[in-house]
C-alpha cells in the first residue's frame, strides 16, 4: 500500500483585503461629500455675519482637502480614518460653543454623532464605543455651557435657527437611517449566504450518507454505528478496465467512468439501493439498511441485471473489449460513520468481502450470488446453481448464476 505524503505548503504573503480597498474608498467618498457640505454651511453662516461660526466649517473642508491629498493611498487609511472621527467629533461641538449653545446653535452638536457611527463603518464596536463615549461627553459639556440661558446670542434669524435646527436633526437622522439600512442590508444578505451554505452543506451530507444516516449525524454527538442483519451487498467490477486505460487519455478514463458511474447511480436510486463508494473501476451498493430483505435482495438483482445490459449496449458502440463482473452476498454488517471533517459512511463484516470475492471470482458478463442471496429470490429469477465455488482468502460458498431479471 502506498502511504500517501502530505506535504506543507509554504504560506504566501496575505493579500490586501477586498474589504479595507472598499472600506478607504468609502471613507474617502464620505470625507469629500462632507467637505464639500461644509463649504456651503459656512457660507450660510457667512452670509448673516458670522464669520467666526463659519470659520469652522471651512476650517474642516480645508483640513479634509488636504487629508485626503495626504492619505489618499491606501497605506494612508487609519491616518485618515482616524483624522475624519476626530474632526467630525469636535468642530460641531465648537460650533455649538462658538454659536452660543444647544438652542442658539440649533443643536449642531448633533452631527458630532457621525463620529461614532463613522467608527462603526470604518472600524469596528469596540472602536465606536470610546467614541460614542466622548461623543456623550461633550453632549453633557454642552449642556453645562446652556444650562438656564435661553437667549440667542448670534446674528442668525430665529426662523433660521428653526431652519437649521430642522436640517441638522434630519441630517443626522438620514445620516443614522442610511446606516442602519446599510446594514440591515448586510445581516440579510449574511443570514442569506448562511441559508445557501447550510442547505448546500446538508444536500451534501444527503448526497454522501442515507438519508436516515444523515439526520442522525444533525442530531447525535456520539459515534454512529450500527449492526445489521440481511443486508445485501453488491460489487460490480469492469473488466478489461485496465488493458483499455493503458491507451487512453486520462481524460478519455474519466469520461469513461463518469458515464458508467453515473448511469449506475440513477439506477441505485431508482431501485432504493444505497451507494457506499466507488474503488477504481469498481461500484460497491447494497440494499436492506432500512429492512425489507427480500424486497431489496430482488431490487439488487434487477439493479445488476440492467447494468450488464447497460454496459454491453454501451460497449458495442463504444467501449470495445470492456464487460462487467457482479457479485452478490446477504448477511449481517457492521454499518458507521467514520471521519470528522470529511465523513464518510460504510459497511464492514465477513458478508462484505464474501460479496467482492464473489465479484472476483465471476466472469465477464456474469452475476456470481451466494446461496444466502439467492434464497431471498424465490421463484422470480433463473438461478444456475454452481456448487461450492472457492473464493480466494475464503472458505468455498455454495453460489449462483443470475439467469435473468425478475418478471413484471
């Protein structure tokens, strides 16, 4: 037996993450839309003649122009990152000091929220914690500087300051929805990919265990393992197989064995037969996992039937000088689960290899059966009795000859 080597891989250097690419084109998006937002909310202060209030915000689109000229790489994004979260912190709170408080303001401060919420985007909860916590901070030192001062103290109009107060509280507010369908968005599409992986890892599980087997392996913990009794096992092997593939293609074998293989599973489903695993060019089933052994004793035998016809219809056209052996053998298994990261479900006992043996001790275009088989048959099929046939590693077994396919 070849032991098979498995050599480590030498670890390539990470790529830059799709994520950070995107997170700094958003950030730098973001930082210019806000900048260019600014320009025009200073202007406005401007306009009534508050030239200090206005300062700030062009102060901001001044020192967000040249951040982003600075930071616009991508190696810059934590320099900028961390620049935009603090400037979006404090100058709406001196803005607010500048104007005069909460009310003379109308409550500008309020945009100091984009900071937290901008290290939610752009980092991560434990980041956007401390700086919703300095945002509550200077939202209380606000509030100290109003307290029991109702008076404007500014140039701005009263219906102004209404108007600015309307813009600042829906500004913040679209600002805050956007996000949250943002990521509303996210976990939707998150829970969805987990829906997909989850349904495609249990038809996975399905395509590689019983059914039953299958919704055990969800439930139990344990090793699972089973014994059980008039199972019938089949092994068909095609022969010829070797001298063929010596003048082929690996791509021409494949091909081979994919039609084979895959015809032979439409008929294992259709019969109810279970496929266990395919050994080089041999296909193991078996029946009787569920009980019902003489029902699925026969569905083995007219599964074996209509493969030698399928093979020796294909190999007439197609595939010269190839045949199929078949055994075929009742009796009680061993039947688990075995792997943890790559399961993989199987039968084992005496009844097993007495059904390869028979397999290899059949000839081309023949079905070999044991006697315990061919007394769940009854009088549906024509047995060829053969007497004791001597099987290699094995003591002789009385066997049978499949004349033909049950009746309809």
């Amino acid at each position: 037996m070849q032991r098979q080597l498995e050599t480590p891989l030498k670890k390539s250097p990470p790529e830059p993450s799709e994520n950070t690419d995107l997170s700094h084109r958003l950030l730098v998006l973001s930082a210019l839309m806000m900048a260019i937002a600014a320009v025009f909310w200073g202007g406005l202060y401007a306009y009534f003649g508050e030239f200090r209030a206005a300062a700030i915000p062009w102060g901001y689109s001044v020192i967000s122009f040249i951040f982003l000229l600075l930071f616009r790489h991508e190696h810059g994004f934590v320099l900028l990152r961390t620049s935009q979260l603090l400037l979006s912190l404090l100058l709406p709170f001196l803005l607010m000091w500048e104007l005069g408080g909460f009310i003379n303001s109308s409550a500008v401060v309020i945009w100091s929220l984009t900071s937290p919420m901008g290290a939610l985007v752009f980092a991560n909860r434990r980041v956007a914690t401390w700086w919703f916590i300095a945002f509550i901070l200077l939202v209380i030192i606000g509030a100290a500087i109003s307290f029991g001062d109702g008076t404007i103290d500014n140039r701005l109009p009263p219906a102004l300051i209404v108007i600015l107060f309307v813009m600042n509280l829906s500004g913040v507010s679209i600002v805050a929805f956007v996000l949250l369908v943002y990521f509303v968005g996210q976990k939707d599409q998150t829970f969805n990919l987990l829906a997909i992986e989850r349904q495609r890892s249990e038809d996975l599980i399905c395509n590689m265990l019983p059914e039953a087997i299958g919704e055990r392996l969800k439930r139990e913990k344990s090793p699972i393992a089973d014994r059980l009794e008039n199972v019938t096992i089949l092994f068909a092997d095609i022969s010829g197989f070797t001298n063929y593939s010596m003048n082929r293609t690996p791509e021409e074998i494949v091909t081979l064995l994919d039609q084979v293989f895959s015809a032979f599973d439409e008929m294992a489903s259709r019969y109810g037969l279970e496929k266990i695993k395919t050994i080089g060019d041999a296909y193991m089933v078996c029946g009787g996992l569920q009980g019902d052994p003489e029902k699925s004793a026969a569905n083995a035998a007219n599964f074996a039937c209509e493969t030698i016809a399928y093979l020796t219809a294909i190999c007439a056209t197609q595939y010269h000088g190839l045949n199929i052996r078949v055994g075929m053998n009742t009796g009680s298994v061993v039947a688990g689960v075995i792997g943890h990261t790559k399961f993989s479900y199987d039968i084992w006992g005496d009844a097993v290899n007495v059904a390869a043996r028979l397999q290899q001790a059949a000839k081309p275009g023949q079905i070999l059966l044991s006697k315990n088989t061919a007394d769940l048959l009854g009088d549906d099929f024509t047995l060829l009795p053969q007497g004791e046939t001597e099987l290699k590693g094995h003591t002789p077994v009385v066997t049978y000859i499949l004349g033909r396919r049950a009746r309809s």
